[in-house]
C-alpha cells in the first residue's frame, strides 16, 4: 500500500513539475518569474463578466469632473501599460461608503466615489488606478487560480500518503494543512501580489506623468482612516507602514520614469 502511494504521489509531482516548466512567465516591470496555467483568454472573459455585472448592479457616474477625472487617468495609465490588446474601459461608481477601486483583466478598471476623498487629487487617483492596473497587466488573478488549484493538488496528494492512516489521523494532518496552507502560503502569496501591484503601479505612474511621491501621501493618509488592522501576517495585504517602506525603496526607479515622461501633471 505504501509503495503504491508513493507511485501516485510521484505521479502527482512530475505532472506538476511538467506544467510549472509550460505555464512560467515574466511580469512586467519586477521581472518576477510566475506560473499561471490559466489562459489570458479566459481571464479577460471571466474579467468582462464580471465588470459587466457590478455596472448592472451600480450607479456609474457618466458625466462630471470626477468621472472626467477618472477617464483622464485610466487613459493616461493604459497608455504606458505597453498592453494594446486590452479594451481599456474606466467606470466611476457612485457608492460613497466604499472607499475602493478595482482593474479587472483585459482593464476594465472600476473607481468608486468613496475613494476620491482619500486620493484628493489627480496624482492621488493615479496612485489607485496605477496598482490596480499592476494587478490586470501582471495576471494576478490567474496567478491566484492556478494557486489555488496547486493548493488543491497538494491536499490531495496528502491524503494519499495518509490513506493507511486512521480516519481521526487524516482529520487532524489534513486541517493542519488547510490552516498551515491558508496563513503560510495563500494569504503572503497575495500579500507579495499587492507589493507588487504598488511596484508596477508606482512606475505605471511615473511613467504617465504623475509625481510618484503621491503614492507616499495616499498610502499615509490611507494609514490615518484605516483604523485598527488585522495583523499582517493574516491579512491578505500588506501593512501600510510596509508599503510606505517598499514604495521609498522603489522611489529612484520611479522618479527617473517621471524624470523621462512627457505632459508631467
């Protein structure tokens, strides 16, 4: 029983070794390798369907200075995101208790009126929609999917090693993994996608013209209204002190894109 476990397992591991040498790819700008094993077709449609869904569901502003401002920095960021495959759509939605934005793939990028006190200014709106780009153009989503679905075979190999177990056995290895699995693995794996989305975005908006110390002066005043967070080792985003941090480390990368960028802001 053992050694056939062992085959299945071993079966397990070289067909996932097979797909990581396929589905690995370079993210723009931090030169991250990644494996996504989803196709960016289908995350486009997935991304089109959801987009289309929330704008069924909310009150888009199509007119007006802050929905002019939002189509002007979507416009400005798509431009130096070097993805023309992308139809690029910037929505603003009414919704002042939500203080959030969104880019999903294929960029359909989604603003709501909640934030715009936070970002103050059009430099502070780049900052969001910057990061939120760096989410679509470095497919985090299908990077989580296929995250997810390594999790799921991993928990599976498992349980064949732990076939010849007691049932109370399994029970408690396999919780252990899930736990062990959600706060060692999933959740810093989104925490590292965040840092890297305020990378890429900080440079997206350096190189579209808007100053990059912005993004210092959001994050804090980001800070200031959040309140009191989770630790960060169980949330799925970084602390804001650690951004401010990581965007001071990356600042002469951006400074020398905004150095370099036409019609600066």
């Amino acid at each position: 029983m053992v050694k056939a476990n062992r085959a299945v397992c071993a079966r397990i591991i070289l067909g996932i070794t097979a797909i990581v040498l396929i589905g690995c790819a370079t993210v723009p700008i931090t030169g991250r390798k990644q494996l996504n094993l989803i196709p960016e077709s289908q995350e486009m449609t997935l991304g089109a369907q959801a987009y289309q869904q929330v704008l069924d569901s909310s009150q888009v502003v199509t007119s007006g200075p802050q929905a002019d401002m939002v189509r002007r920095v979507g416009e400005r960021i798509a431009a130096v995101a070097n993805r023309p495959d992308f139809q690029w759509e910037y929505k603003l939605i009414k919704a002042d208790d939500i203080v959030n934005a969104f880019c999903l793939p294929g960029g359909k990028i989604v603003v709501y009126t909640g934030i715009l006190p936070v970002t103050q200014n059009e430099a502070g709106l780049a900052t969001v929609v910057g990061h939120e780009t760096g989410h679509a153009i470095a497919r985090h989503g299908g990077e989580r999917m296929t995250d997810q679905l390594a999790f799921q075979v991993g928990g599976q190999a498992l349980s064949v090693l732990l076939s010849d177990k007691s049932p109370a056995t399994r029970n408690i290895v396999l919780a252990a993994y899930g736990a062990g699995g959600q706060v060692g693995v999933l959740l810093p794996f989104s925490r590292s996608q965040e840092s890297e989305a305020d990378h890429i975005g900080l440079v997206l908006m350096a190189r579209a013209g808007y100053d990059p110390h912005a993004a210092v002066e959001f994050w804090q005043r980001m800070e200031q209204m959040s309140g009191q967070a989770p630790p960060e080792f169980l949330s799925t985003h970084p602390s804001h002190g650690r951004r401010v941090e990581d965007i001071d480390k990356w600042m002469p990368e951006a400074v020398q894109a905004y150095q370099a960028a036409p019609n600066k802001r």
